[in-house]
C-alpha cells in the first residue's frame, strides 16, 4: 500500500502559551484537498530518555515520584529531559546518576517512543542500563526520590501495581522481558 503524502502546513500559529508548554494551531490542507485545523503541544526539541536499570541480573531499579497530573506517586523508571549539546545516551548516564546515584557503563537502546503523536511531538529514547556503578549527580527534584528495587522474577507484580501506571514505563517492562527472553541463556 502506498503511503499518503504528508499534509502541506499552510499556517502555524502559537495559541497558549505557558512556562513548560506551548500549544501550537496548525492549518492543514491534506492530499485529497480537505483542509483542517489540528492543535498540537509544541515540544522543547530536546527529546527525553527513560532508563531500565538492571542494579543486578534479577533487580532493577526504579524510583517513586511526585505526578503533578494525577496528584498522587507513581511508580516508574528513571527519566528526563536531553540537555542542550547532550546524547541520548549522555543523559541517560546524567539522569541515572540524578534519579538513583548510579551510572551505567553499558547502556542498550531498546526503542525510540512517541506519546499520543496526534497531539504531541516528543520522543523519548529507551534503554537497558547494565553494569552500574556508584556516581551521585544534584537534580532537579523538588525532593528526594524513593529508589525502589523490584525483582524481575515479579514483573507481574509490577504490572498489578496501582501506582505503576505510566505507559512509557510498562511499554519499557514489556520490551525489556521481551528482549531478555531472545538473549542466549
């Protein structure tokens, strides 16, 4: 099957604006002629990194923090924001030494996502991170974060619990076990 060419933008327009969002109306005219308006959430062009740390070959690490959308704790796996000049695999090194106190001497690119691409224009890279070693870096945390270990043994476990609901980090569970499952025992 063919693939539809990508609608022409026939004009952009910033319509909210705030200190972390910017909300941008774009007027579209797609290949059959039919034009429409959308509105997307602009991104900072950075990208973001989420990291499963493996602390050894059965735990990993995740951290417990604040959700400002839900006003409640969710349970997730570490993660940030690229600096400006930054890899991905720079900041994911930076944000496990931020989120955990640990760096990684290996990390694995398991898969570059998007969230909701119809409204949003964000990438988040994800990776393994193995080999971990001690190294604590200040963050931008309002507060400490509660590290929290989990075995792999009970993933299950995770995936039942209330708090762990973030999408990108069961996707990033799901894609782990899967690719530990093909390694080589």
């Amino acid at each position: 099957m063919a693939r539809q060419p990508i609608p022409e933008i026939l004009q952009r327009q910033i319509v909210a604006r705030s200190r972390l969002l910017r909300i941008e109306a774009i007027d579209l005219r797609f290949s059959n002629g039919v034009e429409r308006q959308f509105e997307r959430m602009q991104s900072s062009g950075r990208g973001a990194v989420m990291i499963v740390p493996f602390v050894d070959d059965e735990t990993l690490m995740l951290v417990r923090e604040y959700a400002a959308g839900l006003h409640n704790y969710q349970l997730g796996f570490p993660k940030g924001l690229i600096d400006p000049g930054e890899t991905p695999e720079e900041a994911a090194n930076r944000e496990l030494k931020e989120e955990i106190g640990f760096g990684a001497r290996q990390l694995i690119p398991l898969k570059s996502v998007t969230m909701a691409p119809q409204f949003f224009s964000a990438t988040m890279h994800i990776f393994i991170a193995r080999d971990l070693y001690p190294e604590q870096l200040e963050g931008d945390e309002p507060e400490p974060l509660e590290r929290v270990p989990w075995l792999l043994s009970k993933a299950e476990a995770l995936l039942a619990q209330d708090d762990f609901t973030e999408a990108r980090s069961i996707a990033a569970l799901l894609m782990t076990l899967r690719k530990i499952a093909r390694e080589p025992s």
